[in-house]
C-alpha cells in the first residue's frame, strides 16, 4: 500500500486563498481547480518548512508573507500557455494595415508595442520579427517593444530568450534563418533569439490589477491577449480602461480569441473580432 503524505488543502483553506489570490491578482480559482492549487503549492509547504495548508494560509493573508513569498506564489498559480505566432491573424493585420499606417505617417517617434501579459517572451519576439521584416521590405524605423506579466519566473525566460527548437516550428525559415540561433547541443536542440531583436525588448514585472501602470503613455499597439479570461466583467473593464489610457489615439488593441467588449465601456471602436482602435 501507498501513503498518501502530501497535505491537503481543505475547501475552507481554498476559499480563503483563492479570495486573497482573486482580489489581489484577478486570477479566478473555481473549486474545480482545488486539486491543482494543492499540488501546485505544496513546494511553497516544503520551503517553508510548514505541513499543512491551514499554517500556510493563515501565513498568506496574515501579511507576514513577504513580496517575495506572494510573488513565487503567484508564479505557480498563473497559467503561462502561449507560442510564437499564436493567434497569426493580429500580426496579419499589423503587417497589412498598422505598419503601412505608421510608415505613411513619417513620424520620428518610435513605433512601440506593448505586449501586457506577455508570459515567456513569445508574442513579444513574434511583434520583433513581424516588424523586421516589414523594415525589410519597406524602411528602416525606430522601435521599441514592452513585455510585462505578473511572474516573475517566466519573465526571466523571456529575458533569456531561450527556446526548445521544437517551440519555432511556426516561425518561417527564412525568419528562422535571420533571427533565431540555433544551439550546438544536438541531444538538448534550443534557439536563442538574436541580439538585435533583444535589445529592441524589454521585460519587467506588473500587475494588472494594480490601481495605475508603470508604463509610457505612448503605444502604438496593446496585446492583451488570453489574460482577461481569468477576470470578471468589472475587473476586465478596469484593466482595458486603464492599458487604453497608455495607447496613443488611434492606437490599436488586440484581446484573445475567446475575450471580447461586449457589454464593457470601454473607448474602443470594434475593427474586425478582437481587433480594436482607441476612439
Ligand atoms: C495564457 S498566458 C498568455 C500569454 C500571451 N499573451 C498569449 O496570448 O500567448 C497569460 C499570462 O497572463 C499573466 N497574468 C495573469 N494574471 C496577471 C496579472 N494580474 N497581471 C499581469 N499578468 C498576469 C500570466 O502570468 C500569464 O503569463
């Protein structure tokens, strides 16, 4: 026979911390997700040092919990799914309708893109690359790319810019061949993205739950997608209303393919299903 030794977490216990969790960051936790909360966190127990989720409750919500604690928290209970070229139809219309639109305006500013739940770095470096190659075929331009997300665990990796070879199946070759290196490990195949479209990004931890965002006021364009899936209507309200605040006028908004406006007010003016302008 087996013995079951890891602590379990009991329907009071995920109240409670699914509440902190929700209020705090916005993340929903049904009770279907109970079993996940508990093996997610039962490293946090074991660094602790603490056997039951009852002691590591009641340190959570006492406040004694440093930043540090909350944030590696966060950093299991997050869901961080995302690829390269995820959801191909918003860099379509960057390319065939933003990109000719910024260029014609022959601006100096520089054309920057904000990616507000970026995860590890994918759709920030698929906007890198879709940008280059319109540079290519067109002109050269100044441009400057913001990744944010609330763990800071899959901010490092996004930094790093490391990949497993088998992530850039989607990236075409030829773009494969200009800004991807390949790894010399043949048994351990990794990517790394190039220098040149690294230091066009940059990556740093916010919430977006927080009252106001730590961000330039001027984008061009805010992907904020497959993040507001988790927030209620209220919340998902605050948080569009608040990202618009930092999109120029005329500036566009990309959400997820399951996330929508309807029934929010917010100052976005439909364009195509969740592709948006700033009124
Ligand atoms: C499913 S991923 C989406 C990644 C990417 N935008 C995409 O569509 O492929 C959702 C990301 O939102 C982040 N996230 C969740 N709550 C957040 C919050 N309150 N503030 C900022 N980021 C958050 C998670 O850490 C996760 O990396």
């Amino acid at each position: 026979m087996f013995e079951n030794n890891q602590a379990q977490l009991n329907d009071v216990d995920f109240e409670k911390l699914s509440n902190f969790i929700y209020t705090n960051y916005g993340i929903k936790l049904p009770i279907s997700k109970k079993i996940m909360l508990q093996s997610r966190l039962a490293s946090r127990l074991k660094a602790n040092k603490m056997s039951s989720f009852t002691e590591y409750t009641r340190y959570v919500l006492s406040g004694k919990a440093g930043e540090e604690e909350i944030v590696n928290m966060i950093d299991l209970v997050s869901t961080n799914k995302t690829d390269f070229y995820r959801e191909a139809g918003h860099f379509d219309f960057m390319r065939e309708v933003v990109l000719p639109g910024y260029i014609a305006k022959e601006t100096n500013a520089p054309f920057k893109v904000w990616s507000s739940a970026s995860s590890s770095g994918e759709e920030a470096y698929t906007i890198a690359m879709v940008i280059s190659e319109f540079m290519e075929e067109h002109r050269k331009f100044d441009f400057e790319i913001l990744g944010t997300d609330i763990s800071s665990r899959i901010l490092e990796k996004a930094r790093t810019a490391i990949y497993p070879m088998d992530r850039v199946d989607v990236v075409p070759l030829a773009q494969k061949k200009k800004y991807l290196l390949r790894s010399k490990d043949q048994e351990n195949p990794q990517v790394r993205i190039v220098p040149q479209l690294r230091a066009r990004t940059r990556f740093f931890r916010l919430n977006l739950m927080d009252n106001s965002y730590n961000a330039p006021k001027d984008f061009d364009i805010i992907f904020c997608r497959n993040v507001l899936i988790y927030f209620d209507r209220e919340t998902q309200e605050q948080v569009i209303r608040k990202l618009c605040s930092h999109l120029k006028p005329g500036g566009y908004f990309f959400l997820g393919h399951s996330e929508s406006i309807s029934g929010i007010d917010v100052p976005l003016r439909p364009l195509k299903p969740t592709m948006f302008m700033k009124i």
